[in-house]
C-alpha cells in the first residue's frame, strides 16, 4: 500500500476517534444496567434523559450542515470532542437528575450539531475525490473497530479495578479519551484550506429556500420513515442488556458484554457485506427487502425464545442472526440519493429533513419503553420486541416505495439518453 494513502487512513483513524461524541450520551444505554444502578433512576427516568438528547440531536441533524458551512469545520470537530467531554464529566460527578437533564441536552449540541456535519467534511478533505469510497470505507470500519475496543475497555475497567466507582468511572474514560482525541485531532489531522475552497460541498448543505419543496417530495418521506424504522430497531437492541439480567439470569457483566458485542460486532460484518452486495447488484432495494424481511422473522423468533437461562446460548444465537439482518440495511440509509437522481441542489436539504423524521424516534422511544417497564416489569418485554418488528415493517414498506422511485427514475434518465 501506497505510504501517501497509510498516511491518510491513520489521519481518518485519528479523527473517527472523535466520534467518541456519540459514545458519551449512549453510554447509559450501552451499560443501561450499570446507569440504572449507578444514579438509582427508574427506567422511565432513564428514557428521559435521552428524549432530551433527542430534542437537541435531531435539531442538530437539521442545522448541522448549516454550522459546518459557516464554521471551520475541524474546529468545530475539536470542540465538540472537547465539549462533549467537559460535558459527560459533570456527569460522572453529578448525583441530581436535573443536572442530567440539562447536560442531555447540552450533548445533542456539542455532539451531533458541531460534530456530524463538520466531521463528514473533515474526511472527505483528506482524500482526493477518487478516493471518497476507499476513505469512507476505512471510516466505518475504524468507527466500529473503536467503538468495540472502548467498549470492552470500559467494561473490563467496571468489573474489575474501577467497580468501586462502576458507571462513573466509566464515563470517565469515555470522556479523557473524547477530549484526547480532540486534541490530537487538532495536532495531527491536516485541513487544507484551499481543497476545501475548490469543492462544491453543496450535498452537505441545506437551503431553507428549498423546505416546503421538499417536504412534497416523496422521497423526504419514504427515506425519513425508512430511516426511523431502521432506528426504531437501534433503539430497542440495547433493551437486551436488561432483558438478559431480568428474564434468563445473567450477570449485568456478561449481558453488557453479550449485547455491545452484538451490536459492534455485527455492524463491523453486516455493513460492508451489504455494501458490496448493494455495489454488486447495482441497487439496494433487494438487500432492504431481505435486511427487512430477515429482521422481522428473527424478531418474532425472540419472543418465542423461553426464559430462562438454560437458553441463554438459543437467545444470543437467535440475536447473532436479527441483528446481523438489521444491520444489512444500514448501508441502504446512504445510497437513495443517488438511486432515485435526486437534483443535486435538494440533496441536503431532503437528508436534513429525512434525518430529522428518522432520528425523530429518540424524542420519545426510550421515555415509553421506560414506562413499560416501570409499569409492567418483565411483561414490558414483549412490548418492545413489537415495537422492534413494526421497525422492520416500516423498512420494508418505505424500502419498496423507495425502490419504485429508483424505477421511475431510472426510467426518466434512459428517456434522456434515447432523445
């Protein structure tokens, strides 16, 4: 391999470090256990807390592009990592709930808002256009990879030397390594002025002229449905951590182990598999078909799972195959722009909209599934596994209403080429 391209996939390793930014407010649902016990919260109050992230994350969604635009966009990743930081440490340190809700609030900001759109800006211009594909590949495999390893460090560091102090001193290490990755971030990772100057980054940006033209746009609609299905589906994965401890035995150790490992560890496989097929068979509207169908078999064959720990071993094996099916459709989130030809000045603005239905579902899903099983105790289960299979009923139906627009659009376009 080329010394020039090594030297940018360290660059894109450093910076994927940053997005230790989405790790921090997640973290509750990642240990979701260890929170709970740690702040000895109710599970509604829990679902709360990240109803309040959402409130401020699908907003930053929305704007993001808008600041990336108008803001160094590497300041701004450096920021956020550093904010976001400072921000989860008076977490660590806080005991009153009130203080947690306003620094959920303040994560959707320094996170999503500063980080996400300024970031995407930062990879592309670290690579040549050519090399976009090759670049973004090695950002999702260095997203995964980290996320896997920072997990296992925090719950090896929770079970063992750091027990005493459990969530908290997780959080902790969380944060040193989000405000180091930032700082190296601003050391190492170069940003060239005149590169960025020369692209037309307008596929980021959103026009505001252009809302209410895309808000009668089918495909706003159908990729922010199909978007929130997939999500609905993010959403309830990590409920396995609790479901694991309440209804087959297991420690809270190795259920927080069995569920990120699920979680990493199948988006790590799932995601370039579906890449390539996507590639392979010039389209994505067959593997969303399977992706969608898969996950809701899979899903119905979780509830039938008994409990107990004697099956323990069926549950995780029937979770290994429903979450590699939902994480096959992960890719199909990023291609139909391409495949339904979607004017080039509407692009950000359709993904803005189209993100903030999809991530809509953070403004609410943890605070209901909270409540059930505040109010219902171990039958809430069921509740949520329904609400996972409506998930991938939606994917499936918006999956196929995307896939007619692909046809209708490569229709128009071989029109052009016979005229």
């Amino acid at each position: 391999m080329h010394s020039k391209m090594i030297y940018k996939y360290l660059m894109i390793f450093v910076c994927t470090c940053t997005c230790m930014v989405y790790w921090i407010p997640y973290a509750c649902n990642d240990f979701y256990n260890h929170f709970i016990e740690t702040y000895q919260i109710t599970y509604q109050q829990a679902g709360t807390l990240l109803s309040f992230f959402g409130v401020t994350s699908v907003i930053g969604y929305f704007v993001g592009g808008w600041v990336a635009d108008r803001f160094h966009p590497k300041k701004l990743v450096v920021l956020s990592a550093v904010l976001t930081g400072i921000a989860g440490t008076v977490v660590a340190f806080s005991s009153d709930f009130r203080v947690l809700c306003v620094m959920f609030l303040v994560f959707g900001v320094t996170s999503v808002c500063m980080h996400w759109s300024a970031f995407l800006k930062v990879i592309k211009n670290i690579g040549e256009d050519e090399e976009q594909g090759r670049l973004f590949g090695f950002y999702n495999f260095s997203f995964g990879a980290f996320g896997l390893v920072c997990t296992y460090l925090l719950l090896l560091a929770m079970e063992t030397f750091l027990a005493k102090w459990e969530f908290r001193a997780g959080m902790m290490i969380y944060c040193v390594i989000s405000i180091v990755a930032g700082i190296l971030t601003w050391i190492l990772v170069p940003y060239d002025e005149e590169k960025a100057r020369a692209r037309a980054d307008a596929d980021d940006a959103i026009d505001f002229k252009l809302v209410l033209k895309v808000l009668k746009m089918p495909i706003t609609w159908y990729l922010g449905l199909f978007t929130l299905g997939y999500f609905l589906i993010r959403s309830t994965v990590p409920y396995l951590n609790p479901y694991l401890t309440s209804c087959f035995g297991v420690s809270v150790g190795v259920a927080a182990f069995l569920t990120n490992t699920l979680r990493s560890g199948m988006n790590l496989v799932a995601g370039p598999i579906s890449g390539f097929a996507i590639d392979k068979l010039k389209g994505s509207t067959r593997i969303v078909v399977a992706g969608s169908i898969g996950t809701l078999l899979l899903t119905v064959g979780l509830m039938l799972v008994p409990r107990g720990n004697s099956y323990v071993a069926l549950l995780v094996g029937v979770c290994v195959v429903l979450l590699f099916f939902s994480y096959f459709n992960s890719t199909a989130l990023y291609t139909p722009m391409t495949e339904a030809k979607v004017p080039f000045q509407y692009v950000g603005t359709v993904l803005g909209i189209a993100s903030c239905i999809g991530y809509s579902s953070d403004l609410w899903v943890y605070n209901l599934v909270g409540n059930w099983l505040d109010e219902l105790g171990d039958a809430g289960y069921l509740r949520i596994w329904i609400l996972q299979a409506a998930g991938a009923l939606m994917m499936l139906v918006f999956g196929l209403l995307l896939g007619r627009l692909y046809k209708k659009a490569a229709g128009r376009q071989e029109k052009k080429h016979e005229n």
